[in-house]
DNA sequence: CTTGAAGCTCTAGTTACTGTAGATATTAGG
DNA sequence: CCTAATATCTACAGTAACTAGAGCTTCAAG
C-alpha cells in the first residue's frame, strides 16, 4: 500500500528544496533511496528523520562536516555521547567567539554612524574609520565555514 | 628614484594575501598598476590606502560589493555622506540581527549540552534535540553574503 | 489519451578567495 | 658577470553549500 514518497513531498515535509535533497545524496549524507521503474526517487519515513535531523543542525549553524560526525556517531547507538558532545561543544565555542566579534563590530559600526551624521563625502567619518587601519578593533579574522 | 612597490611588499604592508591582490585587481576593485618591463606589477603609495581599506571593511565584515559601493562614493568627494550611512546603517542591521540569532542559538546549545552529560548516543539530548524539529527556536535561516 | 506538473541528469553560477603548475623576472652573493 | 634563490607572472582548479537552468522523461488527473 504505502507506496513511498516522492522527493517534492520529503521536500514539503522538512523545508528543505527538491535540489538541496539530491544534493545531499550526492555528497552522502543521505542514503540513494529506492527507485521507481521510471526512474524517481521514494523515500520512507526515515529518509524524512534524517533530513529533519540534517536540516536543523544546519539551521543551528553546523557545518556538513560536522553534521556527517553527527550522523555516523547516532548511526552507533553504543556510541558514547562523549563524542557528540565534544562537537556540540566546539561548535557552541565558535558560536560564542563569533558573537564576541559581532558585538565589537557593532560598536565600531555605531561609532562610524554616530559621528558621520549629514555633511559630504570628503569629511565623511565612515570612510575615515574604514581608511584607517590602526583604530582596527578586532585582528580576528579567521572563521569556520559554519553559518 | 621611487621605483614603486611590488606586489609583495603592498602584501606585507596591507596583510593582504598576494594572490588576493590580484583577485582584486581582477574583478575591478582595484586599478590596473603600472608595469614593469618585466611585466611586474609596480604600486604607489595610494594602492596602499586604497587596499587597506578594502582589507579593513572586510575584517568590518561588508561584502564585496558593498565595499564597491563604499570605494565608488568615496571616489566622489562631492557626494552626499547619507549615502556612505546609509551603506554601513544597512550593515549595521545585519550585524544586529546575526548577533540576536546566535544568541538564541547559543541558549539552545547550552541547553543542549547541560541536559547531555555522559551516557549512549541512544539516549543523547543533543541527537533528540537535533531530530526534533518541533523544538527549532529560529525560523530565520536567510542571510546575506556578508561575514 | 492528453496535458501539465513534477521528476530526471548534467552543467554552470554564486562569494571571496586559496592553491597549484610551470614559466619568467629580479635580486643578492661570489 | 654568473648563478642560485626568491618573487612574480598567467591560467586554471578547488573550496562550502547550495541554487538555477536546459532539455528531457514520467506521472497523475480529468
């Protein structure tokens, strides 16, 4: 009876496009589903657990690297957590360092606009503050691909 | 006797990367240089400038092409400043909001990680939160090129 | 049985670079 | 002046994580 669903369904089902579904196929992260004779994709409800699953730790920021860890340590359910959350760990690190460097950007950036308010291009503080390299707040400019 | 500044030492005094120079002299963002007769590049000062404060909106996190915009306003020391805020307004914007879906971000990972402590993968908080979809905090997952 | 939506594969484009190969240029030391 | 080391040149391929399009086939509804 159930027949399987088709790749627009899972789509509809978790958020995710019909393009970005056969491109996780692709680079692995999802199994090649069932075909029909003619050739189409069908999914079982699993397929839509493990898209969801894929789809919130990218809406969470995590890399597809970080995601592929994911997969393979929850694929071993005598796996030891430790390791899961050693990545959950350094991913929320990074988040948080990310936000320091946003936070010290936000006030540069409010510094710029505050100062600059009318006037002409030639006297314009934004473009001083940009020119000038000394008044550089943060030499952090290393980042993950995450986000 | 100011024989002008190879590439190499514009890459040291700016900390732009080499090839990044280039990249940049590719897609127009910097102006073709003089030539040696060995067909080297040759800078003047002003490069430096003009380099440095590509380097620096950069590290500011402003796109490419937001930075065009920027060099192309700053070309024209007539222009209106409004138009200069009104670029780094834009960006301050998104910096805002990035910050406030990395925070809420930042609270699911730490709830996350306190409720997982120890144990299987079988029973790991972390992979149930990431499955669950019905606990997703953030619908926001469109944003800009920039950073 | 026809028609239109949905699916298929394959390729190229996106952003902002980075890295490599193989050839040429410049510079410093002897 | 010659040589060796370093720097530069062009051109192309690769990165992350998709997205979009061309041109074709299949499916489901009426």
């Amino acid at each position: 009876m159930a027949r399987g669903l088709s790749i627009g369904r899972v789509a509809r089902a978790t958020g995710c496009k019909v393009q970005t579904i056969r491109y996780y196929e692709g680079i692995g992260l999802l199994p090649q589903p069932h075909r029909t004779n003619g050739n189409q994709r069908q999914y079982d409800e699993s397929a839509i657990g493990r898209l969801s699953f894929i789809r919130h730790a990218r809406e969470l920021g995590f890399s597809l690297e970080a995601i592929r860890d994911l997969l393979a340590l929850s694929d071993d359910p005598d796996n030891s957590c430790a390791d899961v959350d050693r990545v959950a760990q350094r991913h929320l690190d990074q988040v948080e360092s990310r936000i320091a460097r946003l936070q010290s950007l936000q006030r540069e950036l409010k510094r710029m606009l505050t100062q600059c308010r009318g006037g002409k291009v030639a006297t314009c503080k934004v473009i001083d503050v940009l020119s000038d390299h000394s008044l550089c707040v943060s030499d952090d400019h290393r980042e993950g691909p995450s986000l």
